[in-house]
C-alpha cells in the first residue's frame, strides 16, 4: 500500500479508503490510484486484514449437489446478492455426504469466512451443532430452521407434494406410481407426505404405487423407468420427488417407444430450466431456488452485521410452491379398449 500510495501521489489512508470505502474518496482520485494498483499489481492480504479484527469479504455457500440445477440457480442469487454488498461467495458441495460437510464447515471456520448459506446433507443436524459451536454465522436455506433461534429460507414441500397429487388426480388418474427419493432427506419425507395427503382425500379410490429410490439423479430415474416397465399393469401417471428423476424416468419410456402424456402422464418438484426446455415440457412444482438464495444471503450479511447485538430478528422465511402445468400432464388416461360392438336389434316388422 505504501508503494501504491507513492506512485498515485496519495497517503496510505487514502488507498485504504479506495479500497475498502471507495465512496469516500473523489472520482478522480479513485481513478488514479485504482490505474496504479493495476500497474503494479498489487493485492491486498486478507490474512492481515482479518488479523486487524476487519472482517471477511467472503460468503460460503455449501450445498448438497451442485450437479443439480436446482443448486447450481440458488449458488447464482445468493453470488447477485454478495456482489451487491461488495462481497464474494465461495461454493462448496458436500455431494449428501455429512463427512464431507464437516470437512468443508472446519475449512470455513479456519479461515474465519464471514458467514455460511448451509444446505444440510445429513438428518442429524450435525453441521447445523458444529456452525453454533464456532459462532461463524450461518443461515439455513431449502430447510427450515429447527429453533426460532436461526435464519432460514425454505418451501413448503408438503404444499408442492399435495399440489402436483391433486393435479394429476383432477386429470382422471386412478392409478398413480411416486418415485420417491432418500428418507433422509426432510424435503423429501414432506414432499411424499403431501402426497399422501392428497391421495387419502380424493373423491374416488387411487391404485397407488411406491417407487423408492437412494438419489435424486438422471441415472437413477432411468432405473425407476425400468421397474415402471417392468410392472405387470402400468399405472397412468408418475409422479417424481425432483425433475431429474422425472427426466430420468422419461428418457427410460421414450426409448422403449411410450409416449408422454398420451401412455403415461409425468410430473416432476423443483421446476429447474431443463423441466421447460424437455422434448415433452414437464409439469413441476416449482421453488425459486435463484430468489431462495438471494433471500438467504440478504439474511445472512444481515446477520453478519448485527455485532452481536441481542435485538437482532431471526426469521424462518417460508415460500409456497406453485405448481406450473405444462404439456407432459395434458391428456386424460388411456381408456381400456372397447369390448365387441353389440349385435343391432331387429328391424321392426
């Protein structure tokens, strides 16, 4: 800094205030030493910023799968919100592993990262425990807080399962398949209980079929997609716990040559950008992860700036899904082949 503010013709304060309050200093003056920082290519240690108590620049965001879209779009509006208050997000994915959680929670904690978007991979609340322990702050996002001592941004997934259930029974499915994904996973576990809820109020009987299924991947809806072929009578309609699943389950009967909706309707939960753009748009239950994530990360530089005062407002922020109906829902069961025409009567003498 000393070299950069005797090039730029500037005190040391001066370049400290560009860099970290640049609204403090004029145009011109910001100008000139930004062009002599670039010159010499100077960057600032963070490591001596953080041992002057200032505090970190960087938001963690640590997810359970960033090969799903539905966590790729929350990383993207919790980056849009850091980079509003002039802060930057380091994403990290625990691939539902709660070994791999804790390694990347001790790595943020070590490293003093200003504040964690968590997504927790396990059911015990172990990261959620170690995060109180550290006092790093953190927010819970796409699960709800256990205590109303803690921030988080969720959906009401109970909704989003009764919702699409309801859809495809107004369709006049009597007989509905769920691919369910891993019970450990509250999300999950509320998603099929909407759905549960659904079928126990609907008007007729639902011949109803149980898919389960260890992970919410491409792969593993195509092997749902076998066992849905394999069944001795078919149901009329599916319902997935996550588009890819859904996806998965529709590449599986397009290549054994059935057609979506006419032979079996699909319906999939997290609306991502694929569900639309599918060969057959899906019908899915949608969860703004992009708006989940800015909620989440407005909560969390919040959080991060309230200096330990007592008065500080926790909020558990809930969203209602909504369900967008598109094409792969669109058309009534098949109905059983006709039996042979009746004999015409006699005509009359």
């Amino acid at each position: 800094m000393t070299d950069v503010a005797r090039e730029a013709g500037v005190s040391v304060a001066t370049v400290s205030n560009v860099l970290n309050q640049p609204h403090r200093v004029a145009e011109p003056t910001r100008s000139r030493v930004t062009a002599v920082i670039q010159r010499l290519g100077y960057v600032r240690s963070e490591n001596a910023r953080l041992l002057r108590g200032v505090p970190s620049r960087v938001l963690a965001v640590l997810v359970p799968d960033l090969a799903n879209p539905f966590y790729a779009a929350l990383v993207r509006g919790a980056e849009d919100e850091a980079r509003k208050a002039g802060l930057a997000v380091l994403v990290g994915n625990s691939v539902h592993d709660p070994r791999e959680e804790n390694r990347y929670l001790d790595l943020f904690t070590e490293h003093q990262i200003r504040g964690v978007l968590l997504t927790p991979s396990g059911p015990d609340g172990a990261g959620i425990r170690a995060l109180q322990r550290s006092t790093v702050p953190f927010v819970l996002v796409d699960q709800a807080a256990p205590s109303r001592d803690l921030c988080s941004v969720s959906v009401d997934d109970a909704v989003g399962g009764r919702l699409a259930m309801e859809h495809l029974i107004r369709m006049g499915h009597r007989s509905i398949a769920y691919v369910s994904g891993p019970g450990r996973l509250p999300q999950v576990r509320e998603r099929r209980a909407g759905a549960l809820q659904a079928l126990s109020a609907a008007p007729q009987p639902i011949e109803f079929h149980e898919l389960p299924c260890d992970h919410l991947t491409l792969a593993t809806g195509r092997d749902a997609g076998s066992r849905l072929l394999g069944m001795r009578k078919r149901p009329t309609a599916v319902l997935c716990a996550n588009d890819l699943l859904a996806l998965g389950v529709f590449q599986t009967l397009h290549t054994a040559g059935l057609h979506v909706p006419q032979d079996m309707a699909l319906a999939g939960y997290d609306d991502i950008e694929l569900a639309a753009a599918a060969a057959v748009p899906l019908t899915s239950v949608r969860r703004p992860a992009v708006t989940m994530g800015s909620l989440a990360a407005r909560l969390l530089i919040a959080e991060t700036q309230r200096d330990g005062t007592p008065e500080h407002a926790h909020r558990q922020i809930v969203i209602e899904p909504e369900l967008a109906v598109r094409q792969s829902t669109l058309h009534p069961p098949r109905q059983p082949p006709p039996g042979p025409p009746k004999k015409a009567a006699p005509p009359p003498p």
